[in-house]
C-alpha cells in the first residue's frame, strides 16, 4: 500500500514540502481554499489537488482520514493549531506535522499531543542563512550545544565545523574609503554650541586679561577670579569692593554674562543629550562598527537569524522598518543595535555603517524590497558580501545569477525537506 500524505492550507512551504514528497514517492494530496488558487504555483499532475470553498477547522475534508500524515502548514498560525487539534480529536493516531513559530508552544503541544511533530519555518532556515552569511558552499547548517554548525563544501571535499565569525574575514576597503567612512561617520557640530563656548572662551580671556595688565593680578590669580565670577560661585578671597567703578563695571558684566552664557551652555548640552536619548530608543541613531552584519528586517526569519548569527560571537546590527515591530523590545533587552528606518535607503544603509560592514543580510518578506537592499548596498560598497532571503527559489537562482548576488536562499524551501522528513518518519 502506497504511504499517502495530505498537505492542508496554502503556502509556498506546502508547495515545496509537496514536491519534495513526490521526489519521495508519495501519494500527495493538497488541500487549499478556492481564493488562494491563483497563488498556486502548477503542481505536478501526480499531485491531487483539491480546491474547496470553504476550507475550516471546523469542516476538514473527510479524505484526510485515510492520509497516513497530514501537514497544516498555511500562513494562518492560529487555522494551523485549530486544524491541528481538530484532526487529532477525529483521529488520535494520525501523524500531523503542523507549521507554528512560538517554539515553547510547538514543545508544549508536542508533549500532549505525542502523535503531532510542530515545525517552525524560520527556525528550521535559519541556521542555513547565518552560514552563508560567512560562507559559500554551504550544504546544511544547524545550531546544537556547540554553537552554529555548518557542512561545507570545499572542492570536492566536505567538512563539518562550528562556526566562528573571527575565523571568516572580509577584504578591506581602500584607505580612501575608509577615509571617506570614517568623515561620514563623524557627528556634525551645532554652530549654536560652538558660538557660545567660543563666547565663554572670549569673556574669560579678556576677563583675565582685564584684571592682569590693569589691576597687576598675576595672571593665574585673575583666571581664577574670573571663573569664580562668572560661575557665581564668590569665594570671598577676591572682591572688587575697593576697585574703581570702572572695575566694577567689568565685574558686573562677568557675572551678567556668565549667567546667560552658562544658561544658554547647559541649555543645549541638555538638549544634546535627551536628543541623543531619544534617537537611541527611536533607533534614529548612527553606529560606529566595523566588521560587522547589517540584517535588514527583524521578522520571523530576521529574529532567529540573528540569534544564531550570535552564537558565532559576530557583531551585528539590526534594520527595522516597523518602528512598532513585533521583536524590536526583545532585541533592544538583548542590547542590539537596533535602527529603525527604510533599508532600501542609501541614507538608512549609511546610518548602519554600510561601508564598513562585513556582510548585509536581506531578510524582509518582500522579494523586490530585498533586492532594492542588496543594490543600493553593493553600490554603498562594492566589496560587501549580499546574502538575500527570496521566496521562490527559482527567482533566487535568476536573481543571484543576474544581479550579482553573492548568496540569495528561500527560507520555504530550505524548511519544505523538514517538513518531508517528519511527515515521511
């Protein structure tokens, strides 16, 4: 009897797990709602497909009983789990594979439910994408005990190693830009400040000037006498109670303009620092790295990459669009730099250090946003390595063949062989 899996829900991941199964030898049955048909990638005509027009938890098809599995793997999270409870409570012994992001919920569900396997897609790629983020010829990566691990490809002989971002370094850029990264990188001056301690500057010295040549005041003497006025601090060992009224004059104009000058100094320091505040937890802020990697998009694959990413000790640095995004209070907690703006922005690409960046990673759920990126970052910096997430994988291979792209993945087929494998075992 020949082994029959059904797949439930559309995704790009349903469709590559399906043609994964068929490489297999599987009878493949694929359920999906009739207005997701015009997503529906042509599927082999092996594949029976089943297009319904209502397609709920609540009204499963009654073909899925006769499946030895069945894998729930739609965009729809919560359609996943409710179908998936569903089914077991129609049939307990029924092998389900269902697609859930939460880990701690897919062990919790595992663990009461022994027949059910929960895959997530983003942590299932990956570790795949953080390799290549070092590396070509990668052949499957993973993360264990001992950190990131990667099989590689190096002619005709594979290694398997753990890796570590300070083994893998990148071509250094020129002097000139180096040079040119490093005046980019530089805060501009407020003219406002520097007018006033210029200001400040110019009193003391003639202050101190004053009092030395007209009064005979050594010349140390006459600076301290001077801060001391202008700061309103009077000690009392100094007092212009016996000077001539042109002295006092002076005197007065001191402390007059010491007050405003003082007021209007703390004034703009204080300024400076609140608005250095609030760029930092706006992630308006500018970074000062090199070396390091730029993700773009701290989605679900975003996020997990980056946590593999830091198990390899490299620095990395994090541009979201989403000012409300789902992860930026989690990856701030973990003391990230975290730069809210629009990556496909030369401007936002410079803030992250573009030109003294190691590798960008293009991890937002837009292709055509991501290749935008990856343009815009090769022109910032011809010696950059790209590494782009792509949902299709054929328009992966067509984008990194004909733009250059170092590395350009999709995460659904890189997850589908997961899928296969629990479904199949």
């Amino acid at each position: 009897m020949n082994t029959k899996i059904a797949l439930l829900g559309f995704s790009n991941v349903a469709y590559r797990t399906a043609l994964r199964l068929l490489e297999a030898g599987v009878e493949v049955l694929f359920f999906a709602h009739e207005q997701d048909s015009y997503q529906l990638a042509p599927l082999p005509s092996k594949v029976q497909r089943h297009l319904l027009p209502y397609l709920t938890p609540q009204n499963l098809p009654t073909a899925l009983l006769s499946c030895n599995a069945v894998i729930i793997a739609s965009e729809d999270e919560q359609f996943n789990l409710h179908a998936t409870l569903q089914l077991h409570s129609l049939s307990p012994e029924m092998r389900i594979v269902t697609r859930c992001f939460n880990l701690d919920l897919g062990r919790e569900i595992e663990e009461r439910l022994p027949h059910v396997r929960v895959l997530s897609v983003s942590d299932r790629a990956a570790p795949f994408f953080a390799a290549t983020v070092f590396s070509n010829g990668v052949l499957s990566a993973w993360k264990d005990e001992k950190g990131l691990m990667a099989r590689l490809q190096k002619g005709s002989e594979t290694s398997i190693m753990a890796l570590q971002a300070s083994d893998f370094h990148r071509a250094q850029p020129t002097p000139e830009r180096q040079r040119r990264s490093r005046l980019k990188a530089k805060v501009k001056p407020d003219p406002l400040l520097l007018a006033v301690l210029l200001g400040l500057l110019s009193v003391i010295a003639l202050g101190s000037g004053f009092f030395w040549l007209r009064h005979g005041l050594p010349l140390g003497d006459a600076l301290y006498f001077v801060v001391t006025t202008l700061t309103t601090t009077g000690y009392g060992d100094y007092s212009l109670k016996d000077f001539p009224f042109s002295s006092k004059m002076v005197g007065m104009g001191l402390m007059l303009s010491g007050a405003s000058l003082f007021a209007i100094l703390f004034a703009l320091l204080t300024d400076k620092l609140f608005q250095l505040r609030l760029e930092s937890l706006l992630g308006q802020g500018r970074v000062n790295l090199s070396g390091h990697i730029i993700v773009c998009g701290a989605g679900d694959v975003g996020l997990r990459v980056i946590e593999n990413l830091l198990c390899t000790g490299a620095e990395v640095v994090v541009l979201e669009k989403n000012p409300e995004g789902r992860f930026n209070q989690h990856l701030r907690a973990a003391g990230l730099p975290l730069l809210i703006g629009d990556a496909r922005l030369p401007e936002t690409l410079e803030r992250a250090g573009i030109a003294r960046a190691q590798t960008i990673l293009c991890a937002s759920t837009a292709d055509m946003d991501n290749l935008e990126m990856a343009l815009n970052a090769r022109q910032l910096n011809p010696h950059i390595r790209i590494v782009v997430r792509v949902y299709d994988r054929d328009f992966a291979e067509q984008m990194r063949s004909y733009f250059g792209l170092d590395v350009a993945l999709s995460s659904s087929a890189i997850a589908a062989q997961a899928f296969a494998d629990a479904a199949l075992n």
